[in-house]
C-alpha cells in the first residue's frame, strides 16, 4: 500500500523558517518524481513544486522559487520542504504527493500537515 | 501560467440527478486531471488523462473535453459525491482550478 505521512508542521513566527518531511512506503521510492501542493484554509490547491528521481531537477511555482527549497532522501525514503521568510500568506495545510510526469498528475497524496505562520 | 476556471463554484444536486461540471482552460491543454476532496480530507485522484477513472472510482463518473474545455459528469449523483471537486493541468507547470463544491439537495 503506497502511503505518504507528512510531518514537521506547527505555529512559526513571521519570517522564521520551517522544514517539513515526508515519509514515504509501499512503493520504490527512488523510481518517481515526488512533489508539493499546499492548501489555504478554506482556499483552494496550489503546486508549489517537484522534483526528480535523482534530485538533478528541482522546479517550483514562480512565485515561491526563491522561499522555498525541495530535496529528497532516497536511502530514508523521505521527501523535505525547507521554507524561509514565511509570512501570513504560507499559512496552510502542506501535502506531498507523487507525481506521474508523462501526462503530470498526483496519483498518492499524502494526509497533509498544518503549518500557521503567526506571532 | 495557464488559468483554469472552474464551474459553477457551488452547486447542488438530488439523489439520481445528472451533475456536470466544467473546467476551462486559458490555453489549450493536451489532457485534464480531476481530484475528489471531501471534506477535511486529502485529495484524491479521480480521473486522470481526461476520461480515466482512477481506481476505486465508481463508472456513474465520466469526463471528457479537449483543448480549452474540460468536464466532469456523474450519471446519477449518490450520497456519497458530495464534495469539492479539482481540476488540473500539467501541459504547463501544473495549476489546479479553484474548484466546485457539490453538495447533497
């Protein structure tokens, strides 16, 4: 069974950085993109990124290319989210998903992970 | 950025009622994903690649559309349907749409 636990979430202050993990099993890890998608409350779905099998590519959203950074773990079966400079408007719910890029879609999703930026 | 714009925003249907949605395109895309989300749950892929049904997906559902415009149809709309439904494209870097939320009349 291909499961996705996302983790590392929590109240941040404004402008602090946070990094958040995702754990995953049930399938090759190394075999597939991997990728992130976060959720406003009450808001919609928003890509912020993906990357590669072998971490040679990395993409992100224009918008959040120079706050965010995204890696992967292949011996640890683990995908991260390093954020920086959040602000207000990073408050959501962060999810992690695997992405078949032939035709990109997000089979596997994981439960998500709140993180709210507030002091 | 390749918008996509869906519709309506709400609405909602009966027990056994025919239920459309539709997603529009800003620029033509070669193929649309669709996502089920209930509520305080994950998404979920729902059809994939236009008109696949991803596992699990009951065949009251079909999608269909190309270039700009894109849908979802249930056949007969069930109980358990009621939910935010998404689109998304990855022609470009992938974007998803703002989503309809189908309630139970």
């Amino acid at each position: 069974e291909v499961k996705l636990v996302e983790s590392g979430g929590g109240l941040v202050q404004p402008g602090r950085s946070l990094k958040l993990s995702c754990a995953a099993s049930g399938f090759s890890f190394n075999d597939y993109w991997m990728g992130w998608v976060r959720q406003a409350p009450g808001k919609g779905l928003e890509w912020i990124g993906e990357i590669n099998q072998d971490s040679s590519t990395i993409n992100y959203t224009p918008s959040l290319k120079d706050k965010f950074t995204i890696s992967r773990d292949n011996a640890q079966n683990t995908l991260y989210l390093q954020m920086s400079k959040l602000g207000s408007e990073d408050t959501a719910i962060y999810y992690c998903a695997r992405a078949l890029v032939l035709r990109y879609y997000f089979d596997y999703w994981g439960q998500g992970v709140m993180v709210t930026v507030s002091s | 950025e390749i918008v996509l714009t869906q519709s309506p925003t709400t609405m909602a249907a009966s027990p056994g009622e025919k239920v459309t949605l539709t997603c529009r395109a800003s620029s033509s895309v070669s193929y649309m994903h669709w996502y089920q989300q209930r509520s305080g749950t994950s998404p979920k892929l729902w059809i994939y690649e236009t008109s696949k049904l991803a596992s699990g997906v009951p065949n009251r559902f079909s999608g269909s559309g190309s270039g700009t415009s894109y849908s979802l149809t249930i056949n007969s709309m069930e109980t358990e349907d009621a939910a935010t439904y998404y689109c998304q494209q990855g022609s470009s870097y992938p974007t998803f749409g703002g989503g309809t939320k189908l309630e139970l009349k």
